[in-house]
C-alpha cells in the first residue's frame, strides 16, 4: 500500500512539474526481470525518501557515487540493489 502512494504522490508531483513518469525512470520491458525490478525499486523504495530525480540527470560516474549510500540507507538486499543499480546506469546520460 505505501508504495502505491509514493507512485502516486510521485505522479501527482511529476504532473506538476511537467515531467511524466516515463521521463523520470524510462520503462524497460518486462522479459528483462531484472530490470524491470530496478525501475520499480526506484520508482517505489527511492520516493519513500524523496522524489526521484530522473534517472537521465546523472552519469554513471555521478550514479556509483549515489547508489552506495542510498543502498545503505535503504538496507536493500543484494539482489534488489544490483537491479537498481543496473537500472540508473542503463539510462545514465
């Protein structure tokens, strides 16, 4: 239920600022599981925290600087942080 609301909360302040959800954290198909499980980590554990920023305004560079701590605060499990981890820097600018 929590995670609905941050998707929604997160929604409802992308509309505001002209910025779809899509532009935040581009969709990935689903045959690509883990992938598909990082978009939806950082579309749902990320927002607990804060708005997410989209995925495109860093590089990888600025990601593998990010993802340590956030991983650590978050406390994700290992095979969750790898998803999202290869999730930001797939779309990395």
């Amino acid at each position: 239920m929590r995670a609905y609301l941050s998707v929604a909360a997160l929604l409802i302040g992308a509309s505001c600022a002209s910025l779809s959800i899509d532009n935040i954290a581009p969709p990935v198909s689903a045959e690509d599981a883990q992938l598909y499980r990082g978009r939806r980590i950082y579309l749902t554990k990320c927002a607990r925290c804060h708005a997410p920023e989209p995925v495109a305004k860093y590089s990888r560079s600025d990601w593998d600087r990010i993802m340590p701590e956030m991983i650590a605060d978050t406390r994700l499990a290992s095979a969750d942080a790898d998803a999202v981890t290869r999730y930001v820097r797939q779309f990395a600018r």
